[in-house]
C-alpha cells in the first residue's frame, strides 16, 4: 500500500525509536498510547494517512464537526491549500519551526482520497492550527 502522507509532530522525536513498538496508555509526555496514533487507510485506491498526534483522536471525537457537515469538495480545497502551505514551511525550516513543520505530504488535488480521508485531514488541520497557534491560509480555523 501506498503512503499519502505521514504527519509527526513533537512528541514523536522524543521517542522517534519505540513508534514501532506497541505502546501502553499513558498521561506522561514522553510516551503516545495507541488512541494518539490514527490512520485512515482508503482501499479502493491504495492510499493511507497515519496521524501521530496526542490528543487528535479525543479531539476528532469529542470537539470536530460531526462527519456529513462539510462536503468532500469544500475538504478538498481546503486541504490542497492547507497542504501547500504546509509544504511551503517545511522547505523554510530558517522561517518556521522545523519541529512543527517536518514532512512534505503529498496531496494532489486530481485524487479522489475519498470522505473518510479529506475528512481526518482537514480536521488535523484545524486541530494543528488550534492547539500550536498557525494559520496555514486566510481560513480562520473554527470548530
């Protein structure tokens, strides 16, 4: 199967050699429990995003818009600007936080990645922006 994208922020470089590794629930920083790691893996096209986020899994859960509120279309926009920003900061580590900023993700806007996957990428998104401050593009993220 193909990798879209892999997302990983701080706390992954903490602990960069036990991702492989089953890991127990935990409040401790150093550690990400199962529930911090989510992926959405799309099948029919052979694509897969793992997002490895503490909190993102609560937060999509609990606090994101339900799935149906946004169409896929308006997703998928904001997601090709969202990700071409994004992009545009990891090329610029001197500008901005390379910490934040690791990875390139490769999103192009002729793929259809389906609901499920335009849906937990541009929730991660806005959850990104709400919880380290960022504003990818003029979008004002909300809940």
């Amino acid at each position: 199967m193909k990798r879209l994208f892999y997302l990983i922020t701080l706390t992954i470089l903490s602990i960069s050699c036990s991702a492989s590794k089953p890991t127990e629930d935990t409040t401790s920083n150093n550690q990400i429990s199962k529930d911090d790691i989510v992926t959405i893996a799309n099948d029919d096209i052979e694509y897969e995003i793992t997002i490895i986020e503490p909190g993102f899994n609560a937060w999509l859960r609990s606090i994101a818009r339900p799935k149906g509120y946004y169409t896929q279309s308006y997703m998928e926009l904001h997601n090709w600007n969202f990700v071409q920003e994004y992009n545009n900061r990891v090329l610029n580590p001197q500008q901005y936080n390379p910490r934040l900023y690791e990875l390139q993700i490769d999103y192009q806007p002729t793929v259809d990645y389906g609901y499920d996957v335009n849906y937990k990428l541009f929730n991660y998104f806005i959850y990104f922006q709400l919880t380290y401050k960022q504003r990818l593009t003029a979008y004002v993220p909300r809940i």
